[in-house]
C-alpha cells in the first residue's frame, strides 16, 4: 500500500494535490455585519437536537458578508492570491448547549473550493455563490471611506438568482460589532452513510475558536437589508426583519482544532 499524503482529499504522493491544506490556518478581512430581528420559532426551527434556543432575544440573527484572504502556517499562498482570497456569507444565530450560550452558522455561501472544503471540516454547512461587497478606499473617488458618511453595498446569489442585498452607511463608532457572533461557534458534522438509508456515518457537535485574535475599530450605521424568495434557499423563513444595527470591522485571526462536544453512539444505526 502506497504512503498516500494530504489532509483532505485527494491524497496523494506528495499531498501537493490537496483541495486544502493542514491547520494552521489565518485569515486576515473585512466584515459587514447586519443584526435583525425574527419570529423565535424561525430560528428555533433551524436547531437540532440537543441545541436550544437562547434565552435573551431567541429572534436574534445575524448575516455577515466578509472578505477574506487566508493561508497556512507556511504562508506560499499569500505569493499565489487565487489559493488565498475568498468572500464569504454567514449567517449566524444563538443558541443553548449545556448551559452554555454559542453562535451558530445556519446558512453560509463562499466562492472558493478550498473555502467549502474547509468549512465543511469545521462543521459549517457551506455552499458555493458568487458574492460582492463594496471596498473601502483611502484614495480617490471610487469608493467609500471609513468614516461617518460611507455608504457599502453587498450582494449574494446563487444559481443565477439573487438570494439578499445589503446596504451598509456609516454614522459613527461602536463598542462592538453586534452580540450574534460574539459567542464560540457550535457546528454540526454530518455525512449520510453510504447505505443512504437515512442513517449518518458520523454526527458530532463541535466547537471552536479562534487564537491571535486581531480586531480593528468598529464602524456602526445605518442597515437595510432585502431577502428574495429563492428556489433552492430557505433563507426568506428568516424574515420579517426588524434591523438592530449595521457594523463593519476589519479582523484577523488563526484556526487549528476545536473539540467535540457530543457524538451519536452509534452513528450507523442513527436515523435522520
């Protein structure tokens, strides 16, 4: 048998061929956050057992467009930009574990393989979209600035469809970006077993967070956000929305592991 290399697929001689490369990984961006408020059973409905609701402001949500560049600890994509930016759509809720209260992906879009691929490890239920946002600038005209008075604009579709639209305008400074994604992140990891049956090969629940955690001044303002009926999007349960506030942060942060928090016993004879 071959020493096959690589921490995903494909493994290969070399691991060269790897859709992602082995933690460490760091991520350097920017990040327009939209707090709003639902109905609680539209979030309520998208936590699975054993998750409950929070217990202040269950309603609450976020949806977050950022702009990423990453890397490994070896730091070569930096030197090769397709392998390192990305843009990306989360979009976050509260939930209960044990006592403990954590943020939660339910929904995210990006537009890179290896993003999906990574996401897909850490436990967030990422797909592939064709995502927009608009830069800051601090010369010329063609752009706003980081001051009260920028105006942003943001995009996401999927399938030729437009899934939301964002508008983001600056009026001053906030302590922090909003409370939503302010929590360690719990995750679901899943995979229907072969058999396709309606049992899973594995179901974990896990967590992690982030380490050399590098966060810029908080830009707050005025948000407006549209939410489209989409065919193969459930987006749209989330609304009415009523907004909280509008945020845009620039950050940086590493990911290695996280921990698993609960796994089924037997997960071959656990049924969807």
């Amino acid at each position: 048998m071959a020493a096959l290399e690589g921490f995903m697929f494909p493994r290969t001689p070399t691991g060269a061929a790897s859709i992602l490369p082995g933690p460490p990984w760091h991520y350097s961006g920017e990040m327009l956050t939209i707090e709003w408020r639902t109905d609680p059973d539209n979030v309520a409905e998208l936590l699975p057992e054993p998750l409950r609701p929070a217990d202040d402001d269950p309603g609450a949500v976020a949806m977050i467009w950022a702009d990423w560049q990453s890397c490994s600890d070896s730091f070569e994509e930096l030197l090769d930009p397709a392998r390192a930016q990305y843009k990306e759509v989360f979009v976050v809720v509260r939930c209960r574990y044990e006592g403990r209260t954590y943020s939660r992906a339910v929904y995210i879009w990006v537009d890179k393989d290896f993003a999906m691929a990574r996401g897909h490890v850490q436990g967030y239920p990422k797909k592939m979209s064709e995502i927009w946002m608009t830069r800051p600038v601090t010369i010329g005209r063609a752009g706003p600035r980081l001051e009260p008075g920028g105006r942003f604009g943001a995009t996401l579709s999927t399938w030729g469809r437009r899934i939301a639209d964002a508008r983001f305008t600056i009026t001053g400074t906030a302590a922090t970006a909003g409370f939503v994604n302010a929590h360690p992140m719990i995750h679901s990891r899943q995979m229907p077993a072969i058999e396709m049956d309606g049992r899973d090969s594995l179901d974990e629940l896990v967590t992690m967070s982030g380490y050399d955690v590098e966060l810029g001044p908080v830009h707050s303002g005025d948000a407006e956000i549209d939410i489209f009926d989409n065919p193969t999007e459930e987006l749209a349960r989330l609304s009415p929305v009523e907004i909280i506030g509008g945020y845009y942060r620039q950050v940086g942060n590493s990911m290695a592991g996280g921990t698993t928090l609960w796994a089924a016993d037997n997960p071959m004879a656990r049924k969807r």
